[in-house]
C-alpha cells in the first residue's frame, strides 16, 4: 500500500476557506479535525444532492455522508493528488458507501391480499427487459475503457465532466467512448 501524504517531510499547511482541497486533505492527513470539518462543509452539500438522486431514504443518504467522511478522515493519508481531484475521490467514496448500506438493508415482507392490483413500476420493466437480454454481459464484454465510462455516466449518472473528473482523462474522451461503447453494446446485443 503506497502512503501518499504520510511522506510529507514539511508540516501541513494552515488551512482555511481559500485553501485547495489537496492542501485541507493534506492536514486531514495529518489528524487536523478542523481540516475535515472544512472539507465537510464543502463537499457534504453537493454529495448529499447526488447521493439522494440515487436513494428516496434521507436517512440512508446521511447515514452514506457520514460513513464517507469516516472513510476520508481515516484513508486521507493514501490520497494520490496526481490521480484525479479530492472531490471525485469523495465521490466514489459516497456511492460505494450508499450502495453497501442499500445491499445490508432489510426490506419488511409486506403481505398481500389476493386482491390487491399489483402494477409494475418502470423500472420494474426495466429491469425486466434486461433479465431477458444479455445487457449485463455485454457489459462485462466492453474494454475496461469503455466499460469505465459507461458505468461512470450510465450506472452511476454522473455527467461528463463529472466522470472525466472521477476516471482522470478529458471531456471528450469521455463522449467519444460513451458513442463507442454505445455502439460496441448495440452489436454485442443484435
């Protein structure tokens, strides 16, 4: 395991409010609360609006939050600021958390009545068109490449500055292996 900030041979900047988000992660590193708290306040707000596009449970939302800032405070040291920016860093942090805590949860068996209409939602639909296609495998069979982007922007929903950001490499790099991967899926599924 490579230790990015615990190389430092100089002490952790004083951070503030105009301090980058390497520098605040840096003095996280190096156990400065105040640090986290900063870097808290700014990212919490956004990570709370897209973790709660993906989930209709504020709990579970905050819960996934709170977990993400645990995981931040305790693996900032292995933060590699030439890999991608800290804010995508806490983006997948966030995600993996909420999905983690969705898999645990325990949903209550309701019972129904006979007489009860059940009609499926769309996304019900949805995932029953891809039980009876092959969607997932053709997936699994795009290059790690394209693979990346299409989960990034389609499994995930981020945009496509957001996910250049998260897999570190340009805009239209992005767009131009969303349309291959696109392309590469239509084949795969024809």
């Amino acid at each position: 395991m490579r230790l990015f900030f615990a190389r430092r041979t100089e002490p952790p900047p004083i951070v503030d409010r105009l301090s980058s988000d390497v520098d605040v992660l840096a003095a996280v590193a190096a156990g400065r609360t105040e640090a986290l708290r900063l870097l808290h306040e700014r990212h919490a707000p956004w990570l709370r609006a897209r973790l709660a596009r993906r989930c209709a449970d504020p709990d579970l939302v905050d819960d996934a939050i709170q977990d993400t800032f645990v995981a931040v405070w305790r693996g900032a040291s292995r933060f590699d600021p030439g890999a991608g920016e800290v804010a995508a860093w806490i983006w997948t942090i966030g995600v993996r958390r909420l999905i983690s805590l969705l898999r645990v949860r325990r949903v209550p068996v309701v019972e129904l009545d006979s007489d009860d209409a059940i009609t499926a939602s769309a996304e019900d639909l949805v995932l029953l068109s891809v039980e009876h296609t092959d969607v997932g495998g053709a997936i699994a069979r795009l290059s790690p490449e394209l693979r990346a982007v299409i989960e990034a922007t389609v499994l995930d929903g981020l945009t496509t500055k957001e996910a250049a950001r998260l897999l570190g490499i340009p805009e239209g790099t992005v767009k131009t292996r969303a349309m291959r991967a696109r392309t590469r899926l239509r084949e795969l599924l024809t």
